[in-house]
C-alpha cells in the first residue's frame, strides 16, 4: 500500500544556538545515518522517492510495510547516536504537480494532502517516535484486526504472524489516538550488532532529560516511556 512519510531531528534548534558547528555535526551524523541505512533499499526500488532538507526527512512510496522494516533500522541506528527522530508515516503517496522550474529556481507543490496530514499527525506526539496514521495500521493489520488495540494483542499474541514480523511491533499509541511502532523492539537480523543495553540507554536519556528545560525534557521523558513500553510488549 503506498504511503508518505515525513520525520524531523529533534532539538536541532537549540544545537544552532550552542554554534553553528555543533549543530552541522548533528545534522551531519542524522545525514549519514539515514542515508547508509536506506541507500541499499531506495537503490533497489524504483517506486519510493527521498528527500532531506535541513533536520527534516520526507519519504514517499508504494511498500508501506517494507518501508517501516527499514525506518525500523534507520531509527535503532539514530537512537544509538543519540540522535531523536520524530515522524509519522500516513495512507497515500504524495502527488507532486509538475510546475515550470528554472535550473535555480526549483518547485515542490503538493497535489493531495498527504504530506500535510503526516506533518500535522507527527506534531500530535512528544519524544523519538515513528506515528502510524490509524487507517494505514487498519490496513497493514487487516489479517491480525485483534491487534488494533492493547487488549486484543494481549489476549492473542499466537504466532500466525511470525516473531520477527515488522506488524507485531505496530502498536496503538497509550492515549489511543493513533499507532505507533515499537522500534526498540528488534526484528532483524542485519541490527544483531546494533543491540542495545536498554538500561544503559534509559539512564543515559533520563540523565540528559535531568539537565534541559522542561519542553526539550518532555521528548526524552516519552521516548523512554515507548522503550518501556515495547519492553511489556515483548514479554
């Protein structure tokens, strides 16, 4: 099923404040990291487009799921660098209107809504987490439909969808507004070298939320309480 994805890096703003340096280096490393995550996927794949621009990263295509396996890997290799990705991926492809350009002058004119409901459903929550619009998890559910809520997975987590399946770590979020992806959870084996000492990780974000004002707090805070909350869901 095809789909949009739009993420941005979170607090790169308060980098540029530090310098201008600090803040390249971030965005640097957030540049590298996703790119040496999905180069191999986009290059055999001719229906998914890619596109970053400043601490913003916007992704459209027609493999929802095999695009979740693979921001899957992107944001355990973010996460290990400490670097906070929020995003949300929506039902439908982005249409862009073909407009005259000039080789300096260059345009983007959406034709459906898709990047605007990505934007709008990525802002809904705090913390590194990757929202799932809730008729595109309806879609991607649709032969485990129990799953669409906490209990359901609870009271059927039978494996007729295998251990490793990217839709056993699809998840309604805790206010039950919508989905997300329980990415701690690893499911691959090309990330057996990027396993995480999940307490070390905790008590490395909860000490950084410890020294930032209560806002920035926030995102480290939630993002803490989605490893807990994956760590639930794989017991």
């Amino acid at each position: 099923m095809s789909y949009t994805y739009y993420g941005d890096l979170l607090g790169i703003s308060d980098y540029y404040k530090l310098s201008q340096q600090t803040a390249y280096g971030r965005l640097n490393d957030f540049y590298n990291t996703t790119f040496f995550s999905l180069s191999d996927y986009c290059q055999n794949r001719n229906d998914v487009e890619v596109l970053m621009v400043s601490d913003s990263l916007l992704i459209w295509g027609d493999d929802a799921e095999g695009m979740l396996v693979e921001l899957h890997k992107a944001y355990i290799k973010l996460i290990q660098k400490g670097l906070l990705l929020r995003g949300a991926m929506v039902n439908g492809r982005l249409e862009i209107d073909p407009r005259l350009t000039l080789s300096n002058y260059q345009k983007m004119l959406p034709k459906n809504d898709t990047l605007a409901r990505a934007v709008g459903l990525e802002h809904t929550q705090k913390g590194a987490r990757l929202l799932i619009e809730n008729s595109l998890a309806q879609i991607l559910l649709e032969r485990q439909s129990e799953w669409l809520t906490h209990e359901g997975y609870v009271r059927d987590i039978t494996p007729r969808i295998s251990l490793n399946s990217i839709l056993r770590r699809i998840s309604p979020t805790p206010d039950n507004s919508t989905y997300e992806l329980l990415y701690f959870w690893i499911c691959s084996e090309s990330l057996e070298r990027e396993e995480i000492d999940y307490k070390t990780k905790k008590d490395e974000l909860r000490e950084i939320s410890n020294t930032l004002r209560r806002d920035i707090s926030e995102h480290y805070k939630d993002t803490i309480s989605l490893l807990n909350r994956f760590q639930h869901r794989q017991n």
